[in-house]
C-alpha cells in the first residue's frame, strides 16, 4: 500500500507552495483575523530536531483561515519523510497549533542528479 503524504515537492525546489485552511478540532475553520504572527514548521519524521521554521503568510479575507509558505532552495535542499504544523499567535500572545490533532505529512524527493 502507498504512504499517504498530504504535500510532496523535489529536492532544491520552491514551488509549489504549501497551503492550508486550518480548523479547529471540530472541524471549524479558524477565523484569523486577530493573528499577529503564523509561523510553519516542519521536522524529520522520526521526530527530530526542526529542519525548518519559517515566517507564513495569512491570505485574505482572514476569516478564511487560509495561510502559506512559500519555500527557499535551503527549506527543501534534505530530501525525505517530514511532519509539518503552522503555529499561530494571536495577539496578546495565545498561540495554538495546527492540525491539532496530528502533522501534515511532506514529502521531499530526492532530485535526478
């Protein structure tokens, strides 16, 4: 059976970006309109050290819950297996994870030398 990843991009490359509309538990799209800061990171799957942490953008209308990061040639230069999450701070300081319950599964292929 194939591994399910939620997101695959080759080695040294920057596009695609990544996006996502983040919910909360339940489901609920998180409105982001008090957000201050949106942060992805994403670690080896083995549970490692983080391979990146990056500034994300939130993508109007903020009610949407919509974010994305767009990759550097670094972020992606490791191929392999990844767990990935976007760290939201809101403002007065709360912060909360997404997906909550779970990572986002990437996939870095390695390139053609």
């Amino acid at each position: 059976m194939a591994k399910h990843y939620d997101f695959r991009i080759k080695q040294g490359d920057t596009l695609p970006v990544i996006e996502s509309i983040l919910t909360d538990a339940q489901g609920v799209v998180v409105d982001l309109t008090a957000a201050s800061a949106v942060t992805f990171r994403m670690r080896t799957k083995d549970g490692g050290t983080l391979a990146l942490v990056g500034t994300a953008t939130i993508l109007a209308p903020a009610t949407a819950g919509r974010v994305r990061y767009a990759w550097n040639a670094a972020d992606t230069a490791i191929a392999g297996e990844y767990e990935a999450d976007w760290k939201v701070t809101f403002t007065g300081g709360a912060t909360a994870t997404f997906p909550s319950g779970s990572y986002l599964r990437v996939l870095l292929l390695p390139k053609i030398v």
